[in-house]
C-alpha cells in the first residue's frame, strides 16, 4: 500500500521524480504524475485504516465481555497500590522538608545565640 498524503513521509525521504498531493510535505509515491493515481492511493490506504480501527473495535468489544471485570478488579488493586505509594512519597518529602527546617531554625539559633 502507498504512502500518498501521509504526513509523516518527507521530501528527503521520497524517491524523486514523485509528484506532490495534498501538501508540500507530502509525496505520491506511484511513478506516474497523476493525481488520479495519487487519489486511488489514498483511498486503498484509507480502506486500510478504516478496516484495521474496525477490527480494534471489535476485539476491545470482546475482550472487554471477556475479561473486562477481572481487568476492572485489577485496575482497582492497581489504583489503591498506586495511591499508596504517593501517600509514601508525599510523606518522605514532609520528612525531607522538617528535617531541612530544623536545620534552618538550628542555624539560625546558633548564629544568632549569645555566648
């Protein structure tokens, strides 16, 4: 399948002697400078896409009938996991943070006590 009007092709990358369709970024790749060529292209690749999305559907219908609560019971465990890990990380930096301002407050005390 070609690459006519796919965005992510560039010009360095395209074979010369191409012509260009939709935008300047991108090249049709068949070796004849029609732009009806170009537009045949376009829509083989689109059927292509079109057909791949429906088969995504398809399957993310059936594995969600299929194992859709186990995956629902797992994102749960997950999410409690994941919170308790930041409670830790947000308890080491409340620790960090009084550990560094008991070290102000003693130097401070220190620099400003009389002797």
């Amino acid at each position: 399948m070609s690459q006519c009007c796919d965005t992510n092709s560039s010009k360095d990358n395209t074979p010369s002697g191409h012509t260009e369709c939709c935008d300047t970024q991108a090249k049709c790749p068949s070796q004849s400078d029609s732009p009806i060529d170009c537009a045949a292209d376009m829509w083989r690749q689109a059927f292509g896409d079109a057909m791949k999305q429906v088969q995504v559907d398809l399957l993310k219908a059936r594995i969600n009938k299929a194992w859709g609560p186990m995956m629902e019971t797992s994102a749960d465990a997950l999410i409690a996991s994941m919170g308790a890990r930041w409670e830790s990380m947000i308890a080491d930096v409340k620790a960090q943070e009084a550990c560094g301002d008991f070290k102000h407050k003693l130097h401070d005390l220190w620099l400003s006590a009389k002797k």
